[in-house]
C-alpha cells in the first residue's frame, strides 16, 4: 500500500513539475540580431598563428600596432608567435644549411 502511494506521488510530482514548468522559469526570448553593414568589415575573432605564419609581413605589422598601441586584442599574442616560428625556421635553416 505504502508503494503504491508513493508511485501515485511521484506521478503526480512529475505532471505539475511539467505544467506549472512555464510558470516557474519562463523560456527566454530570442533577441533579433542586425547584422552589421556589408560596407564595414568587423572581425570577431582573431587571426590564428597559422594564417600570421602564412602572412609574417602582416603579422609584423600586427606587432607594430601593438607596440605602440594602435592594435589591440588576441591577434598581438598569435602575430609575435608566428614572427618567433618564422624567425626560428629561418635561422634553423641556415644553421644547418638546407
């Protein structure tokens, strides 16, 4: 008897759980996005090591920026790294002369 009283609870626990549901924590809104103007490029994430690596005369640029304080954000991390691996490919090369 008593498990059955249980069961019975349980189930009723769980029905009012699921409709008083939008009541307690109503879904949130979907807030409309305006897409920026095709004319104005904006970037949302930095540029990898790979893509500065690919490109070391902008990635030198970068770190220009950065110096003196025109360029900020992530992209000052991944340009330096990509100058330090190209660099280091570089003399990698003519120490061992390939």
């Amino acid at each position: 008897m008593s498990q059955g009283k249980t069961v019975v609870t349980l189930v009723i626990g769980f029905a009012g759980g699921f409709v008083l549901r939008p009541v307690i924590a109503p879904m949130q809104q979907e807030v409309a996005v305006v897409s920026p103007s095709p004319f104005h490029e904006t970037r949302s994430e930095a540029r990898g090591t790979q893509y500065f690596v690919a490109h070391i005369d902008e990635a030198r640029q970068v770190v220009a920026g950065c110096r003196d304080g025109s360029v900020r954000g992530g992209e000052c991390d991944t340009a330096e790294e990509a100058i330090i691996k190209v660099e280091a490919q570089e003399r990698r090369k003519r120490f061992l002369g390939n």
